[in-house]
C-alpha cells in the first residue's frame, strides 16, 4: 500500500506547488518567491524522507535475508546502514532503544505553515497599501471601484501562499507518517528476529547458557571428585607395593650380600690360617737360633710405639689447648669489643635523648634488641665453634684409641700366633708381656673414655650455662621493653600535659588580650565623651591616665604570670629529662652486669677446661 501511497502524496504536493506558483507568475512576483521557497523546504523534507525510507528497506532486507541459524553477528550488522547499525546493536543485546526517526521533517513541516503565512501577510500589507494610495488619490466612485478592483483581485491571489505552505505540510506529514509506519513495521520485525534468530546474540542468551555451564559443572563436580579419589587411591597403592617391592629387593640384596661376604670372609680366613699354619711349620724349625734377638727387637718396637703413641696424643691434647685458648681469647676479645661497642652507641643514643624523648627511646630499644642480637648470635657462633672443635678433638682421640685398640689386638694376634709355636719358657714371658700390654691398654682406654666423658659432661654444663645466660638476656630485654613502653607512656602523659597547659595558656592570653582591647575601647570612649565635652577638667585627665596605667599594670602582671608558667613547664621538661637520664644509666647499669656474669661464667667454663685438660695431661703421663 505504501509503495503507491507515499509516490502519490509526493507527486501531489510537487504539482500543488508548480500550480500555485504558475498563477503568480506575471501577477505578484512576491508570492511567486514565497511559493518557491515553500517548494524547496517541501524538497528538502522529501529528501530527508527518502533516505529514512531507504535505510529502511535496507534493514528489512537484511532481516528478510538473514540465514538461520546466524554464525556472526558483526558480519549481519556490516549489511545494517551505518546509521542504524548503534542502536539495531543495542536492541539486540536487550537494551528497549528505539530505532532513529527524521530529525528535520517534523521542523520542516511547521516552517511550510509559518511560510504560507508569511506570504500571505506579505500579500495583505502589500493589497492594503494599494488600496489606501487608489482611495486616496481620487474621490470619484467610479474611479474609487476600479481602483480598488485590482488589490482585492490580488488579496484572493495572495492566499494562495497559505494554501500551498498548508497543503505541502500536510502532504510531507503524511508522508513521514507512512515513512514511521514502515519503520515500525521493520522495528517489529527485528524483535522477531531477536526472539528466534539472533537471541543467541543477546546478554539473556549469554548469561542463560552461562548458567547452563556452570549448572553442568556443578552436576561434574562429584564425578571428577571421585575420580580423583580413585586416582589418589591407585597412586596410594602403587605407591604402597613400589614400597613393598623395593624393600623385598633391598632385603634381598642385603642377604645376598651377608652370605657373599660371610664367604669371603670364612675362604679369607680359612686361606690365611693355612698359609699361617704352613709358614709356622717352615719357619719353627729357623727361628729358634734367631728368636732371642728378635723378641728384644719386639720390645724394642713396642716400647718405641707406645712412647709414638704417647707424644702423639700429648700432641693432640696441646694442640686442642692451644685452640681452646684461642677461641677463648678471640670470643672474650669479641665479646668486650661488642660490650664497648652497645655502650658507646646506648651513650650516644641516650645523649640525644633530650630533643626527641619518643623516637630516640625507640631507636635506643632498636638499637639494644639488634646489639644483644648481635652479641647472642656472636656468642651462639663461638660456642658452636668450640663445641665442633671439642667434638673433632673428641672424635680424633676416639679414632686413635680405635686405632691403638685395633693395633694392639693385632699385635697381640701375632705374637699369640708366634708363641704357640716357641718353647714353652718363650710362651710364658711372651705371655707375661701380652698380660702387661693388655692391663696397660685396658687402663689407657679406660682414662681415655673417663677423659671424654668428663669433656662431654664440661660441654653439657657449658651448654646449660650458655642457655641460662640467653635466658637472662631475654628476660633482661623484655624488662627493657616493658621500661621503654612505661617511658613512652610517660612522655605521652607529659606531652598531653604540656599540650594542655599550652592550650590553657593560650586561652589566658585571648582573655587578657580580649580585656585588654575592652579596657582601651572603653578608655577611647571615654576620651571621645571627654573630647566632646570641652568642659571637662584636669581631675577627669587625670582619672584617664590612672586608668590607662591600671591596664598597663594589669596586662604586664598578666604576662608576668604567663612567664612563670612557661618557667613551671620548662622545670617540668628538665626533671622528665632528669628522670629519664637516670633510667637510662639504671639499664646501662644492669646490663653491664649481665654481661659481666656472663664473663665470668665463660671464665669459669674455661678454667673447668684447663683443669681437665691438665688431669688428662696428667694421666697420660702416669699412664
């Protein structure tokens, strides 16, 4: 209906519009310029018209040729005009915006009335003027008729502007009408197509299928969980008969490996007693002419050996003395160079107290928990040190009693192999010696293993000492602590007091000042009432300056009392910082002698260690 409706409309406003102003030509050249401007606002809306129109058929062509289903909506969109294209998008995601409508018709098609209005005025002024000059200008009635015959003539003409300016706007608002009714139309058509085609486009689609996925994932939670179980439990399993299979393998091996050497050994030993028991035989018969000269080299070799053996562990036993006295004097040296140091910097630090009591507090408890930290991990570090020495010390002195241990029984071995093949006079003195040298090492690795068990007891006391000198420390910095927070408290309440009586000082000088102002207020005035009146007398001068003084006196009393209070809080200032000197060389003190016991106790650990350093110096030389 459209598609003839709207060319018929337009085609009857254009020949309306060439009609009317074919009658104006040659009659009113003004109504003639009116109707043609009335003809291009007319075009000018038409073409606005038909590009609406056409952006329309556009769209209802690309929803008419959309394919189902839509595999990208940035593709379709690319066939929307570009003009549409925001607002189609919006629609499809959910937003209700409607489709954009003309801009300039709904204007143009008032503007065609006020123009046909216009020219029709225009027309009117211009009739009624002719009208005046023709009565004017005769004042016969004959000549008065004809005169006027011509304006009425042109006052019927000079509607026709009206008639045009109507008729064109109602036509191109039918027009636009019928352009909005297609554009409606097409607008329903996209819902439609947003309902069916495009709906997986839009967000409720989106956040539909989103809720689909995450109710599917819920829905395959408990299956991944259980396979997860079951996957723990496989791995638990394998992880058990691995286990059990490796621990087969390795007792296995071990057996295997106990019967190979249980072999060797027995073949070794089995091998060595033959060819003993074969060279014993050889060697019976030429080793007695030769067996005196060689049990004295015997005695010789044994003696000479436990002399080696003796020096060598006097040997060992210095050189652990000497390294003990080492660490000593290095872990004293360290420790009074680390006293100095926390003394000079807690000096320094309590010196500069006086100008920021709550920071330098703080830096000071800073400054004494990283210097006691210091002096523990240094103290910790030492006595680790001498602690892994005593027990290298140790383990090398338990190797070389092994060591004596082992070459004594070998020795003991060949000579009771030796023995049983001499007379029996030689079996007995080699048997008596044997008896000696055993009694002899028996008492040897006897003193030895008293020896280290003494050094161990020394260390475990060593350790305790150093526990409970850490604990004091500790204790010693939790006391300091809980004086530095009692400090700070106190400078906090000393602080607020000064806050407050500034404050309250404050307040006093507004008040003076402000009685101040009023006394000279009220003296001005009266000296303005006195300066009025002229008549005023000495006595009353007089009275003025008294006065005058009186404020004077009173605001130097009052500043006098202001003086004395800023002195009370400055006195207050000096014994706080007093006091806190004073807690300042308390703590100094207590730590110094914190220190000093731990000293002493380190002295006294080290002098436990010379003592039995020289016991076991000394049992090695009995021995």
């Amino acid at each position: 209906m459209n598609r003839f409706v709207i060319p018929a409309a337009i085609g009857a406003g254009a020949v309306f519009v060439g009609w009317i102003a074919l009658g104006f030509v040659g009659t009113s050249y003004l109504a003639l310029c009116m109707t043609l401007l009335i003809g291009a606002v007319y075009a000018m809306g038409l073409r606005e018209m038909s590009s609406y129109r056409s952006t329309t058929h556009t769209l209802r062509q690309a929803l008419t040729d959309m394919g189902e289903p839509l595999e990208s909506l940035s593709a379709w969109l690319a066939r929307v005009p570009a003009a549409l294209q925001p607002s189609v998008r919006a629609r499809i995601e959910g937003e209700r915006v409607g489709l954009p409508g003309p801009s300039l018709t709904p204007v143009l098609v008032g503007l065609l009335v006020m123009l046909g209005m216009l020219g029709t005025f225009l027309g009117m002024v211009m009739t009624f003027k002719g009208a005046v000059f023709a009565l004017e200008g005769s004042a016969d009635l004959q000549a008065i008729r004809a005169a006027l015959a011509a304006p009425i003539k042109g006052l019927g003409l000079s509607f026709g502007t009206s008639v045009a300016g109507v008729a064109t706007s109602a036509l191109l608002g039918l027009v636009s009408a019928l352009c909005r009714r297609e554009r409606l139309q097409v607008t329903r058509l996209l819902d439609t197509r947003i309902a069916t085609v495009l709906r997986p486009f839009t967000l409720a689609h989106q956040r539909e299928a989103g809720l689909l996925a995450q109710q599917q994932q819920v829905q395959a939670l408990p299956a991944v969980a259980e396979q997860l179980s079951r996957l723990m439990e496989q791995i638990e399993q394998r992880n058990l008969a691995l286990n059990t299979r490796l621990e087969a393998q390795q007792q296995a091996f071990h057996a295997d490996v106990g019967r190979a050497y249980t072999g060797l050994a027995t073949a070794v030993g089995q091998s060595l007693q033959d060819s003993l028991l074969a060279g014993a035989k050889q060697t019976s018969e030429a080793i007695v002419p030769v067996m005196e000269s060689a049990l004295q080299q015997l005695v010789a070799e044994t003696r000479q050996q436990h002399t080696q053996m003796r020096e060598a562990l006097q040997a060992q036993l210095q050189g652990v003395q000497a390294a003990f006295h080492e660490g000593t004097h290095t872990l004293t040296a360290d420790w009074a160079r680390a006293l100095n140091e926390s003394t000079a910097s807690l000096q320094t630090e309590w010196q500069r107290a006086g100008e920021h009591a709550q920071a330098q507090q703080q830096a000071l408890a800073r400054t004494l928990e990283a210097n006691v930290a210091t002096i523990t991990e240094h103290t910790a570090s030492q006595a680790s040190a001498a602690i892994a020495g005593m027990a290298r010390v140790l383990t090398q002195s338990e190797a070389l009693v092994a060591a004596q241990q082992q070459a004594e029984a070998t020795w003991a071995e060949q000579q009771q192999a030796r023995m049983d093949q001499l007379t029996a006079l030689w079996r007995t003195g080699l048997n008596d010696l044997r008896a000696e040298e055993a009694a002899r090492s028996e008492a040897t690795a006897t003193r030895i293993s008293e020896l280290t068990l003494q050094l161990r007891t020394g260390m475990g006391q060593l350790d305790e000492r150093d526990t409970l000198a850490l604990q004091e420390r500790q204790q010693l910095m939790e006391r300091l602590h809980g004086v530095l927070q009692s400090a700070e408290i106190t400078t906090q309440g000393q602080r607020a007091a000064i806050d407050t009586l500034v404050a309250n000082t404050g307040h006093t000088l507004l008040q003076v000042q402000e009685q101040f102002s009023q006394t000279l207020a009220l003296q001005a005035d009266k000296a303005d009432h006195l300066a009025a009146q002229v008549g005023g007398s000495a006595t009353e001068l007089s009275h003025l300056g008294s006065s005058f003084q009186q404020a004077v006196e009173l605001f130097v009393g009052t500043s006098e009392q202001l003086v004395q209070s800023l002195q009370g809080v400055e006195a207050a200032v000096n014994q706080s910082m007093e006091r806190s000197d004073e807690q300042l060389a308390y703590y100094v003190a207590q730590a110094r002698e914190v220190i000093d016991l731990s000293l002493s106790s380190q002295k006294a650990v080290v002098e436990d260690l010379r003592k039995l350093r020289n016991q076991a110096v000394a049992t090695a030389g009995t021995a």
